[in-house]
C-alpha cells in the first residue's frame, strides 16, 4: 500500500467552496468519503425529521451530527439488507476495484449488509459525479439480476464528504476499517471479507 494511502499525506483540497450536506461538490481531484445506501434501509422521513431536529445547529455541526446518526442508523442493519448476499457483496467490491487507478484511485472500501462507504480521489477528467453515477447504476442492475429482482436497489442519492488533510484522511479510513466492528458483525476488521482490511491483509 503507498504511503498516501497509509497517512494522507500530499492530499490536495484546494477548489473546495463548503456546502451543506447536499447538493454534492465536485470538486476535480480531491479525496472524499462516500457513502451508498439501500432503497429500505433508511426512510426519507427519518432524514427529513432529523434535518428538521437539528436546523437550529450551525450547518458544520449539523453535518457532523447527522452523519453520526445516520451512521448509527444504517450500522442496525435495516431493511432488506441484500448486500449480506455474498454474491451480491463480492460484485460491490470488483465493481469498485475494476476503475481503480483508472477513472480514480481508490483508498479504502467495505460492504456492509445495507451500506457500502468508501474513499476515492477522481483521476483526471473523470468526475465524481460521473463516477458515482456509474457505480450506482451498475452495480444496481447486476445486483437486481443475481436477486432475481426488479426496481430501486440504492436510494436515489449518495452522502460524501471531503477530507480535509491527513489527520482527516487517517480518522476517515480507520472508520471505513473499523464499521464492521463498530455494527458487531465481526471482531476484528481483518475478518470482514467484503473490505480493504481483508483484501489488503492489514492487521490490527
């Protein structure tokens, strides 16, 4: 593994013009975590009443509590969960990894059985928005064809956030490890097949 994809270090942020929590920024080649969830696992109304809870909090801490519970929210393992399907889960994972150094350059990743977060940089030309559009709609329909099923299969948007520096880039990278754990399906992060920690043989 490089050394920036241990520490962060060389991170570029400039171009970034902060937001709230949506509309997405693209903002060219800069790292940011990303997270897909499932059609059923968190409903619209439990965002929007959130959203309202917390209008009275100054955007950034907002952003940061919501985050958390909507973290916390998916980590219970709501709805259908169709990404426990080990057949679903490994095409997730070769989906992300088929682009990586090519359209952009992938950090760290894991599927969880109603979510996947990961952390990528878009190379070149290639866009963020552009790049989740193609992670979402294929992996969706090859999704759809090993369940035998038709219709919606992520929810219609996705939540980034871009790193800031390199203490941020660590901090991020060690949740995306560390979310098996953290939602108790696993002891230690090297044992969650579908994830960096286990592709990449880091230990503890």
């Amino acid at each position: 593994m490089s050394e920036i994809a241990r520490t962060g270090e060389g991170l570029n942020v400039r171009g970034w013009h902060g937001r709230g929590y949506l509309p997405h920024f693209d903002g060219g080649e800069i790292v940011q975590s990303l997270t897909l969830h499932l059609g059923d696992s968190m409903p619209q109304s439990v965002l929007d009443r959130w959203k309202r809870m917390l209008a009275h909090l100054p955007e950034e801490e907002m952003d940061r509590t919501l985050r958390k519970r909507i973290d916390a929210y998916l980590d219970q393992g709501y709805g259908r969960c169709y990404l426990r399907d080990e057949r679903v889960a490994k095409q997730m994972q070769d989906s992300l990894l088929y682009f990586n150094e090519e359209r952009y350059r992938l950090y760290a990743w894991v599927v969880m059985p109603n979510h996947m977060h990961f952390m990528l940089r878009p190379l070149g030309e290639h866009r963020l928005a552009a790049i989740m559009h193609s992670i979402n709609s294929y992996t969706a329909t090859k999704a759809n064809r090993i369940l035998g099923r038709r219709g919606q299969f992520w929810q219609e948007d996705y939540f980034d956030r871009r790193i800031r520096d390199a203490d941020h880039f660590r901090s991020a990278k060690a949740y995306v490890e560390n979310n098996p754990v953290k939602a108790g399906l696993c002891r230690t992060r090297s044992e969650w097949r579908f994830s960096i920690a286990y592709v990449g043989n880091d230990g503890e």
